[in-house]
C-alpha cells in the first residue's frame, strides 16, 4: 500500500474487512473528522484513514463506547497537549478490558470443568469432580 493511496469505501471495507455501513457510521458519528471527499462527495481514505478505523475496531471490539471514541478524537484534534488525557482514557479502558479478562478466564475455566464433567458422564464416570471444582473457588 502507498502512503499516498486513496481508497473509496468499499476498497476500505475490504482491506479492514469491516463493513461499509460502520465506517459510514463511524463518519456520522465524528469518529473521522479529517476524511477527504473526491468531487462527487465519495468518501476516500488514506493509509492513516485505515490505520485509525482498525484502531476504533479494537476499541469497539474490546467494549469502548462511541462517546469514548468521539472523546479520544476531540482530544486528538486539539493537539499533543492533551496526550496526557488520551492516555489516561485508554489507561481506564486497558483496566476495564484486564477485569473483562479475568471474568471471561474464570467462565472459561467453568465451561471447561463443566464439559470436563459430561465427557466423564458420557464415559461411565460421577458428576462429583464439579463440586469439587466448585469448592476450590470457594477457598
């Protein structure tokens, strides 16, 4: 890819396998305030264009609300000055995804045990061993 490159929506779309209508969405909401237009009024998108959509997708992906977005961008658009706030933000929203982890780990964990326990069922085996996974939370 040039630096220089232009993309229209759909080339954009495929790239980042994100799909039209959330980039288009993401343009509405001021989530891409410096996007440039060819004479028609066709949105297009440089390398950075990108790079900020598949950034936002992380963001999104990992449970960042819009608002929170928008506010990174506000910030971003008033200059380095406001790197501290930005990062503090991001700060806030690395701990939230680190508890999200530990919640999804421990239900993975019980997911597990728990087909653990139908593989031994289905083999001739108790259902004790869950309770016994269940009393080893408690400790």
């Amino acid at each position: 890819m040039r630096e220089n490159e232009l993309f229209t929506i759909k080339e954009a779309s495929e790239k980042l396998n994100c799909p039209a209508h959330t980039i288009r969405y993401y343009d509405k909401e001021g989530l891409l305030p410096n996007i440039r237009r060819d004479n028609k009024g066709n949105r297009l998108f440089d390398k950075r264009d990108l790079d900020w959509i598949r950034l936002m997708t992380c963001f999104r992906a990992t449970g960042m609300s819009i608002a929170g977005i928008r506010e990174i961008v506000e910030l971003a658009m008033q200059g380095e000055a406001t790197i501290a706030q930005r990062r503090a933000i991001l700060e806030a929203h690395q701990a939230e995804i680190v508890k999200k982890q530990q919640v999804l780990s421990e239900a993975f964990e019980a997911v597990s045990q728990k087909l653990e326990i139908y593989n031994n069922v289905q083999n001739g085996s108790p259902e004790e061993s869950f309770l016994e996974y269940i009393e080893k939370l408690d400790e």
